[in-house]
C-alpha cells in the first residue's frame, strides 16, 4: 500500500480507500457492535444472487470488524426512485436470513412498548432525556400497534435494507450495487420505502421543516367506502408504513386561503409539503432499542 484516503469516518464505523503499488485500489472499512455482521449479510446475499459490493476479505478482532472491499470508483450519478424501487424488489424476494432481526406481526405489534422500556432505560442513564417527540409517539403508537401491524406478513416479507438511501445505491461503471447493509432486517417491504421517504437526500425538505421523523402527519389511510378521488396515489409510510399500500387523504383542519403572491403555487406545495411529513419507521425504534447512537434534535 503507498497511500489512503479517508471517505468517511464517525463514531462506530469509517471507510478509507486503500492505493495499493500495483495502481489498484481497495477500500477498507472498520466498523464496531452493532455492526460488525455487514459482512456476513453480504456474503450471504451475494450468494442469493443481489447485486451488492464484493467483499474480498474480513475478520473480526474484539469487537471491531474490517473489511476489505472492491472499490466502485465515483458513481456515475445520483440513484432516482426507480433505481431504488428496482433494487429492493430484488433484495425483498431474498428468502428470510436466519442471523437476522425479523419483523413479522408480532414483533411489530410489541416493537412500541418495547422501545418506550428501552427509551426509559436510556433516560435513566441520563441518556435522551428531551427525547419527547419519541416518548410521545410510541405512547400514541402503542395502543393502535397491532391493528397496524395486521398483515405485515404480506408479499413484500423479505430482507430489507434498512437504511434505503441515495448513498446506499452506488451506479458506477460496473452496474448498480447496494451498499451499507449492515442495519439489515426481515421484514415487510414497505419498511424501506419508509427509510427512502424520510432520508432527507431522497426527498428534501424546507430548512424550517424538522429533519426527523414525524409519526401523525396531516393524512390519514383512505376508509373502506370512502371514495379515492382526494387520495394521494403515493403511500409514503405514514404510521410506520404500515397501512401497507392504503391510499390517503388530507384529515381535515383548519384551511387557510393563499395571499395572493403564493396563490398560483399553493396547490403543488402544499401536497409536496404533505408528501414530505414522514413516519416515524421502525429502524429508528430498532435503533433505539440496541442503543444505536441516534439522537433526536435537542437531546441531550
């Protein structure tokens, strides 16, 4: 090796691009608990056939993982909608992987309770403790947990990402591949287009809109009998994603009738701006039950 470049590097994990004498390059990429599995989870998908990076050697020491891996080079552009949707009907038809977290009605029914337990474990360590907005929605989300979480089991039920993003999606030269697998789940389908809405890359919002996730945005599933021509033809994972599929619709609220200088424009913002109040998905209660390092905006 004559040089390394540092790409990216935090708390628990980092990549580096490695120049070796032979005028290739590899990239390494160091990780520690809870995501020292990404390499076994790509191994074992490459296996099945889904196009993700090649990992060309891996060992674990204490509880740090390394990697070596191929190096894509620069992607060629930025990964759309389409490309995501392409790619997760490819990774959500992988059979179930043992070593992984599942998912399924049940797990997803007790998923509020036991975050709202774990939430308190963290605060009594002096950890989280404006960690309201949470609080406040696993408290609304518990008790409507189950009814939600009817039918979770339904095609899509798969592997699922568990971080669908635009940087997750390298498009190189060599073709699309996934990267960054290491929050990978079973699970329902929808669960990644709950990520893929709420990752501010893939779906901008205004600087005066909070950046994480909201649980009760201003629309509600379509009911059954209720006619669709108000619904929206996107479900972005209001509540979870899981009203899998449902059409929605503004709840109803006070309306505000435009000044005249946004008059011609409040049609398309105002359903861009509902499009982008996004669920509070259930990676982020996963996360917090394992103690992953995310922290809401003003926690302590």
């Amino acid at each position: 090796m004559t040089t390394s470049e540092v790409i990216r590097i935090w708390e628990l994990s980092g990549v580096e691009r490695l120049h070796l004498t032979t005028d290739t390059s590899l990239i390494f990429k160091f990780a520690v608990k809870p995501f020292t599995t990404e390499a076994d989870i790509l191994i074992n998908l490459a296996g099945h056939g889904i196009p993700v990076v090649a990992v060309q050697a891996w060992a674990i020491r204490g509880h740090t993982l390394g990697m070596l891996m191929e190096d894509l080079g620069v992607p060629v552009r930025t990964a759309t909608e389409k490309d995501a949707a392409t790619m997760a009907a490819l990774l959500h038809a992988t059979p179930v992987l043992g070593h992984l977290d599942t998912f399924d009605e049940e797990a997803l029914t007790s998923l509020p309770e036991r975050g709202l337990a774990a939430l308190a474990a963290l605060q009594c360590q002096g950890r989280f403790l404006k960690a309201w907005d949470i609080s406040r929605a696993l408290q609304r989300l518990a008790p409507c947990a189950k009814a939600l979480a009817a039918g979770a089991e339904r095609p899509p039920f798969g592997v699922c990402h568990g971080e669908l993003h635009p940087t997750s999606l390298h498009l190189g030269t060599k073709g699309t591949r996934l990267l960054d697998l290491a929050k990978a789940f079973n699970g329902p389908g929808l669960l990644d287009l709950a990520t893929w809405v709420r990752d501010p890359c893939s779906c901008p919002t205004r600087a005066s809109e909070p950046t994480h996730p909201r649980l009760h945005p201003r629309w509600r599933p379509l009911r059954r009998g209720e006619s669709s021509r108000r619904a929206s033809c996107r479900p972005v994972g209001i509540g979870l994603a899981l009203h899998l599929g449902r059409p929605l619709v503004p709840r109803p609220g006070r309306r505000r009738t435009p000044r005249p200088r946004d008059r011609r424009r409040a049609p398309a913002s105002s359903a861009g701006r509902h499009r982008r109040r996004h669920a509070l998905d259930v990676v982020v209660i996963h996360d917090l039950i394992d103690q992953r390092p995310y922290e809401p905006a003003g926690a302590a």
